[in-house]
C-alpha cells in the first residue's frame, strides 16, 4: 500500500521572525478593533494617503499587518513551509535580501500605481497589507527552482508545483 508521509520542515530563525511579528500585530489589530479604537492595519498598512502624510515606515510594516484569521494562517503556513526550505538553501543573507526586494519592490509599484491612477479616489484609503505578497514571491521561486516536486494544493490534491 502506498502511504504518504509528511514532515514538516524546521522553522527557521528570520521566518519564526516574520511570524512572531505578524502575529503579534495581528493579535493586537484584532482586540483593537474589537474594542472599537482605530484600525492598525490602516496605520501599518502602505496606502497613497499615507504615504502623503510621510509615513514612510509603511513600506516595511505592511507585509507585518493583516487582519483576516483564514488568511494570516495560511500566509504563515506558506512561509513556514516554502520559505524555510528556500531560506536554508539559499542560506539567510540571500534570503532576506530577496524579502527586502519583494517588500519594497511591491510597495513601491503598488504606490506608483496609486499614485499615478487614483489619487484622490476612495482607492487611495485603502492600504495594501498582509503576507500575500511575499507568499506569492515564494511559491513562484519555489515552482522555477523545483518545478517537479509535488505539493500538495489545499493540502488535499497533489500536482506538481510548476502548475
């Protein structure tokens, strides 16, 4: 009989960083909200308003802001498993410059755009947040550097992870 048999992999030290971080906002976007004080993820989040205001720090705390449960697990899941497979193959110094390149490369196209299409519209309060980016960098890296494995889409069907 054929078994399937995962492990999963060790959670290396810069993503146990990432996802304590995004955690740790998360929670604390969560009870704000809940009690009904301002919202942490609009502050943390890179929008074109904010950018305008010179809150220049939101290019490196959006990836860190999410506020959707479903989402931030599965965020942290890719970067758990996908992330730390590539980080411990690239070694971390190659991996980190590659999230410093995703973050602000994201950041600074997203806020082009805005900036350039729709300054001054209702588009231009909402701020980009959340692990979606880097995830999505990762599992593209991942796909052209091992395009055969299987992976398992989610986590029911296996397909090879170049499609």
């Amino acid at each position: 009989m054929n078994q399937v048999h995962f492990q999963a992999p060790r959670l290396s030290r810069l993503n146990k960083i990432i996802l304590i971080a995004t955690g740790v906002i998360f929670l604390a976007a969560s009870i704000l909200k809940a009690i009904g004080a301002f919202s942490l993820v609009k502050f943390l989040g890179l929008s074109a308003i904010g950018l305008s205001q010179g809150l220049i720090f939101q290019f490196m705390t959006y990836p860190f802001a999410e506020d959707q449960l479903m989402s931030f697990l599965f965020s942290s899941l890719i970067v758990w498993f996908i992330g730390s497979e590539l980080e411990s193959n690239w070694g971390e110094r190659v991996y980190l410059r590659f999230l410093l390149l995703i973050v602000l490369g994201v950041g600074m196209i997203y806020s082009l755009v805005t900036v350039l299409f729709f300054f001054g519209t209702p588009i231009s309060y909402l701020p980009l947040h959340g692990l979606s980016g880097i995830t999505f960098s990762l599992l593209t890296a991942y796909a052209l550097l091992y395009p055969d494995r299987q992976m398992a889409f989610m986590m029911i069907f296996p397909m090879k992870a170049r499609t």
